[in-house]
C-alpha cells in the first residue's frame, strides 16, 4: 500500500514537472499556428500572428520585416512544403516567451527545391489578447 502511494505521489510530481502554464500552451498554439500558415502561405492567418515591429532573420542572413515577410510567403518566392518542429521548449519571461526548437523541411525558394535543417529561435510576444511573432533567427543545424 505504501509503495503504491510512493508511486503516485512520485508520477504526479514528475507530471506537474513536465506540465505547461496556461501562458505556455498559448504560444505553443501560435507557434503551431505560425507553422500551418506559413505551409498554407496563408497571408491573412500569417498578419495575425506577426507583430508590427516584426524583425524575421533566415539562416541565409537575410533579414525581413512583417511586409516583406508576408510578401515573400503570399507570393510563394518562398514555399514551404513541409515543416517539421521538434525538441521545441518554451521559456516564459513576463508578456515574452523565448521559443527554441529545430525545423526540418521541403522548400521552395524561388521556385527550386531543397530541403533545411535549422535550428531556430523565436520571440513572441503577448499583445492585446493574443501572442505575436516579435523576432526569428535560424542558422543552419551542422
């Protein structure tokens, strides 16, 4: 009886361990809502989620604001086919969460094939009642 109790007591802490906040699991959303619009080129979902001040930098070095951003995903100049996003984590930081993860994909950039591996940072940011794309950095993954 009480190694059962041991073991319950134990499986519950380690899942409130690994459990997110209310705040974690809204930018997890945006995030995957940023990645289903961004394999759509759907502009309108993508204005959404993407601040004003938004600052957008690929591994390339190519630094892009919200209007060139959008330009270049609506117009498919750049075409994601696939996007993949694993071992992402979430730091919070007041009204700012930190998103690290890897990205692995099928592209087209101006219309030619590829593939990437990146490894990626994202700022977002809590404005008004939703969460916003502030910042992005890719590098590729070596």
């Amino acid at each position: 009886m009480k190694k059962t109790i041991l073991c319950l007591l134990f499986a519950g802490l380690a899942a409130a361990g690994f459990a997110q906040s209310k705040a974690e699991q809204q930018v997890a959303d945006a995030v995957s809502a940023w990645r289903k619009a961004m394999i759509d080129a759907d502009k309108t979902a993508l204005d959404g989620l993407l601040a004003a001040e938004l600052s957008y930098g690929h591994s390339s070095g190519k630094i892009e604001d919200k209007a060139m951003l959008l330009t270049s995903i609506s117009t498919g100049q750049s075409d994601f086919i696939t996007m993949d996003l694993t071992e992402q984590t979430i730091k919070m930081a007041g009204k700012t969460a930190i998103v690290r993860h890897k990205l692995g994909g099928e592209i087209k950039d101006g219309g030619k094939p590829g593939s990437v591996k990146l490894l990626v940072l994202q700022i977002w940011q809590k404005q008004g009642a939703g969460w916003k794309l502030l910042a992005r950095q890719a590098v590729r993954q070596p």
